[in-house]
C-alpha cells in the first residue's frame, strides 16, 4: 500500500508541476510586450510602433475596437528596436502592422519584412509613399531639440552645444538604433559632409551623457533637469507638452550665419510580411487613413499623411508644427541612398565616439 500511495503522490506531483508550467507558459504570452486588450471574440490587431503618438493611438484604438470589435496591442519601442523585433521573430511572426520613422521603414522592405496590403493609399500623395505599395506616411513629422527652460534655446548654435557648461548635460538618441537619433547624424552629414558630421559628433562626446535607444525616454529627463538639452521630434514633443504638461522648449540649433535646418521625419505605417491577423490589420490600416481619423493627427501635433486634411485647424492651444518651421529649412533625404550607407555610417560613428 505504501509502494502504491508513493506512486500515487509522485504522479500528482508530476501532473501538478505540468499544470504549473502549463499556465506560467500561457501567463507570460499573454504578458508579453503590449498594452492592449483582448476582443470578447478574440479578435487582435498587434502594432508595433516607434515612440511618440501612444497618446492618440490609445484614443484611435479605442474607437476602432467600438466599431468593429477588433481589439489593439501596441508594442512601442524606438525605430530601429522595432524592425530587429519583427526581424528576429520571423520563425514566429508577432506583428501584424509596423509603424517606424525612415530609414527603418526602408530597412524593413528591403529586408522582406513587410507585404503589399489592399489597403487604399490614394488620399496620401506618391511622395509620401512606397511606388510598390509596401507602406505609407501616416502622419508627417521633423527632427527637432528641446531644452530646459533654465537655457534661453533661441539663440544656441551647434557650437554652443560643445560649450564646456553643457559637460554631462546633453544626450541624444543612438544613431542606428533610433530614427531621431538617426536623423540628428543625417541633418549634420547634410550641413557638414560625412566627415564634418563625424568630426563634430566626436567633440559633441565630451558632453553626451551616453546611448539611448528611444528618444521618447528622454524628454523626462530634460523636463527635470536631469539634463538640459536632448534631441527630439515636433510631434511627439508637442504632445508631451500638451498630454503631460512638460516643461521644455523645442528649438533647431543654427549654422553660423543663423541658419537653421531640420530633417523631414514621417511616421510611416506597413501591413508585417506573416501577420498572424491580416485580415483584422488591413480594416485598422484602412481605419487610420480614413479622412475623419487623420484629421485628429492636427491636435496631436502631427501632419495628417493625407492631403485633402492637411488643413485642417487645430481645436487645442498651442504651438503647431508649421509655426515652428515656417523660417527653418527643411531637408527631405533619399532615404534609399541613405538606407545603403547606413552600416557604414553606423560604424563610422561608433567608431568615431567610441560608442
């Protein structure tokens, strides 16, 4: 008997253990990476996106899912954490749309990550579109520094920023990693040339608190004085303003002479090559193109990507993207040309910074 209660007591144990791991396993996908909730039918659109519109995507989505009953998880990270994600989950595809900020976007189809969808792209100008389909601007967006409101950013050049005062008080996104980051190496290579922007960013290292992976991260620290200057984007950056109350300035550093420049950084959204929930992705691709969802990009300090709603009025206060680069010149890249060198740029940079 007790032979046959041991055996008794170790098969429970195993079927206990079994059920155990069985539920951790199920608990730790539900867990994994998103802020949105599940559809009484079980109906899931998963987005990964780059940082900055989370605000107005939580408000779209909620409308989304009234509409149709398809529910939305949002997985944010930088723009380039974003592409490496669906990248190293190809085996096992988890997104169902991407949303990222050039030159990932570009990174992402020439790598096969993505699929043409039959979503209607024609609102939205061919400028500001893929000439095979692959993947559209959702909203217009520029490059841009904030600083603390204990530093007068009117009047600072890029070479106030080397300033010995600012040692341990400047720290901008990683090149390669985030798209702002990115786009702050390809505004100085554009003003400077290849070497000029590596010979500046390598006296800027003096004052570089260190990487970041997402721009968004840093404007808490600028809005506390952790920090007195980061780099940013007009939108996300407006946003932070108007959603958080955040106290910082945005402003483009100038050339001697005063010029000042900026780099054309949209949000551009594609259907992920595998997605598990096509279908449901196409109808939330649809949803957010629609003429009555892009209109609300203007209070969110965004440019609507399509054109019959680019002018619309703000409903809010505030400052708007056009006022801010009415006298800035702004600097629309070939993101192809720019996608080709971008390893050995990369490299050239942390070589440079020893970053």
């Amino acid at each position: 008997m007790r032979n046959t209660n041991n055996r008794l007591a170790r098969t429970l144990a195993r079927t206990a253990l079994i059920l155990t791991s069985a539920t951790a396993l199920t608990l730790g996908l539900t867990a994994c990476g998103g802020t949105g909730t599940e559809s009484s039918d079980g109906k899931t659109v998963t987005v990964y996106s780059a940082d900055g519109v989370g605000d107005w995507y939580k408000t779209q989505f909620a409308k989304f899912q009234e509409q149709t009953g398809i529910a939305v998880n949002l997985v944010e990270a930088g723009s380039g954490e974003v592409v490496n994600r669906v990248e190293k989950e190809q085996s096992n595809p988890q997104a169902d749309v991407i949303v990222t900020l050039p030159p990932f976007m570009q990174k992402a189809e020439k790598s096969g990550l993505l699929q043409r969808s039959g979503v209607d792209f024609s609102g939205v100008p061919a400028a500001d579109k893929d000439t095979d389909g692959d993947w559209v601007t959702l909203a217009g967006n520029y490059l841009c520094f904030i600083a603390n409101p204990s530093v007068d950013a009117s009047k600072l050049t890029w070479d106030d920023l080397l300033k010995p005062e600012y040692q341990g008080k400047i720290q901008y996104s990683t090149p390669g990693q985030a798209g702002d980051g990115t786009a702050v190496l390809i505004l100085l290579q554009q003003l400077y040339g290849k070497q000029g922007a590596l010979d500046y960013l390598t006296k800027l290292q003096a004052n570089n608190v260190g990487p970041s992976s997402s721009t968004g991260k840093l404007q808490a620290k600028v809005d506390k004085g952790e920090i007195l200057i980061a780099n940013g984007d007009i939108q996300m950056n407006l946003a932070n303003i108007k959603e958080k109350g955040s106290k910082f300035n945005l402003f483009f550093p100038a050339e001697t002479g005063g010029k000042r420049s900026t780099v054309a950084l949209p949000y551009l959204m594609g259907l992920a090559k595998g997605a598990p929930h096509a279908d449901e992705a196409e109808k939330l691709m649809g949803f957010l193109l629609s003429a009555d969802v892009q209109k609300t990009l203007v209070d969110a300090m965004a440019v609507p990507g399509r054109e019959d709603v680019r002018n619309t009025p703000a409903t809010g206060n505030g400052q708007s993207p056009a006022a801010l680069i009415e006298n800035v010149t702004v600097i629309h890249p070939d993101w192809n040309t720019v996608l080709t060198d971008l390893d050995a740029d990369v490299a050239a940079y942390q070589k440079a910074t020893g970053s």
